[in-house]
C-alpha cells in the first residue's frame, strides 16, 4: 500500500477507538456459591455471594432487596429463606468497584419438601424493585431421616426380627415361669 493510504487508514483507526461511544452501564456482578446445595429433607443451609460494581459504571447502584424464584419449589413453604445476611452484610449502595463477599441468606428446606433437582434464582433489586443482579444456585433435595423404619434396608429388617424375637423370648420365658409357680 502507499504510504498516504497506510497513514490514512492508521488515522482511521486511531479515531475510531478514541471517539467509541460511551459503553453504557454494566449490570451488577453477581456470584453465587457454592452452586449446587445437595441437603435432606428438613435440613438448613446457607448462600455465600460476592456483589460488585463494575470500576466501569459511570454510577453508583442502590441495593434494597433479594427475589426468589424457583420452579418446582413452594418457596415460603417448601424452601423458606432468611435474608437477614443480606441485610448484615451488603452495603445498601454501591459505587464504581465498590464490592462486597460474604453469606447472602440463610434457607431451610422443610421437612415435607418434594425429593428432586432444583434451581433456584436470586435477583438483586433496587428500591423501585427493578433487577440489577441475577444469580442461581441447584438445591439437590433428598429424603430425611425419618422416624419409622424402612424396611427396604437390611440393617432396619435386622433390628426389626431382632425386636420381635427378644418379645417372643420374652413371652415364652414368662410362661415357663408362671408354670413352675403353679
């Protein structure tokens, strides 16, 4: 090429990067984990987040409450949640590369929760309640311990016949004895 047209296409080049448009506003990072939750019926846990800013947002994010969703769990009764670390541990605004790491909420499965795969959605909201933020995590519901036996079991089978042997042996020798007496 002549040296006109490669100093006219560096130009070209240089303008085009220098005079971008502005970049308009990144949503809020964030994180959550761990990612998957594998619990029993009945059981609690906790969600870590990290929340941040992007340094390339030209302004600062007011933070004022978290929404669930969930498909295929009654959240309330189902998966009942505690946003108290939310509360405690975020800031209520966050600036250009502000950011922030700790336990985001606090859940408790219920005891009659259905057994499955499940995910579960978090938005970070503003105070007008529109979304900045989404995140999810998987809840892998399995069965609690229960207080009758399961059968299905060998040791739960073994405790049983032992059981019912020990009355048997116990009712026999009883008769023994009261037939001796007599």
């Amino acid at each position: 090429l002549p040296r006109y047209l490669q100093f006219t296409i560096g130009l070209l080049l240089l303008a085009s990067a220098v005079a971008r448009p502005a970049a308009a506003d990144v949503p809020l990072d964030f994180t959550l984990f761990p990612t998957l939750v594998n619990v029993q019926q009945g059981d609690m846990f906790t969600i870590d987040a990290i929340l941040s800013n992007p340094i390339i947002n030209s302004g600062s994010y007011d933070v004022a409450s978290l929404f669930l969703t969930s498909p295929g769990l009654v959240l309330g009764s189902d998966l009942v949640d505690d946003p108290t670390n939310f509360f405690l541990n975020f800031a209520p605004t966050y600036a250009p590369g502000d950011t922030t790491s700790g336990a985001l909420e606090d859940f408790q499965v219920s005891n009659t929760a259905p057994v499955g795969f499940y995910t579960v959605g978090i938005e970070v909201r503003d105070p007008g309640g529109s979304a900045l933020a989404q995140s999810s995590f998987n809840v892998n519901v399995t069965p609690g311990a229960s207080g009758t036996p399961e059968f299905g079991s060998a040791t739960s089978l073994g405790g049983f016949l032992t059981a019912v042997g020990g009355v048997l042996w116990l009712r026999q020798r009883k008769g023994k004895v009261i037939a001796s007496d007599a």
